[in-house]
C-alpha cells in the first residue's frame, strides 16, 4: 500500500507545462472519465475521443486550438482515470 501512496503523491498536481487550462473543458473531461468508469461504454480512448468531439463539434476551430483543447482534455480524462485507479486500489 505504501506503494500506491508514494506513486499517487509524486504526482504533479499542475498540469505539464505547455498544457493550457481550460477550466470547463477539463470538468468536462472529469466528467467524460467518471461515466467510462462507472459503465465503460466503449474502449477508455474510444469514449474520450468521442466525448471531446461531442463537445467541441460546431465551435468552428481552427486545427491548432483544437490540438491545445485536445490536450488539456486529453491530460484532464487521464488525470481522473488514475484518481479513479488508485481509489479502486486502495479498496482492495
């Protein structure tokens, strides 16, 4: 158990740098992340490819905004799905 407490701590709690914040974006992602773990619909990149085109279909950006906003959520989804990993761990 110590284990999982020392890797769950060393992780950074800002985001890498170069990842912009995007605040409703990144809830979002939470969100995107805890149904997948709740009834895992799809594969884990599947259902958060899907849910990050849902939610940015017609704002009409242009490739590179939609890069930066794909990686904020991208980092956001993975964010969450390891709190939800290591929650799950330590219950067993």
């Amino acid at each position: 158990m110590a284990t999982v407490d020392s890797i769950v701590s060393s992780i950074p709690v800002r985001p890498p740098a170069g990842v912009e914040s995007f605040p409703s974006l990144e809830q979002a992602a939470q969100h995107a992340a805890d149904l997948w773990w709740q009834s895992a619909p799809l594969t884990m990149a599947a259902w958060r490819d899907n849910r990050f085109d849902a939610l940015q279909s017609g704002l009409g950006l242009d490739a590179e905004e939609r890069h930066v906003r794909k990686r904020a959520f991208d980092a956001a989804y993975a964010r969450r799905i390891g709190e939800a990993i290591a929650k799950a761990s330590r219950r067993t």
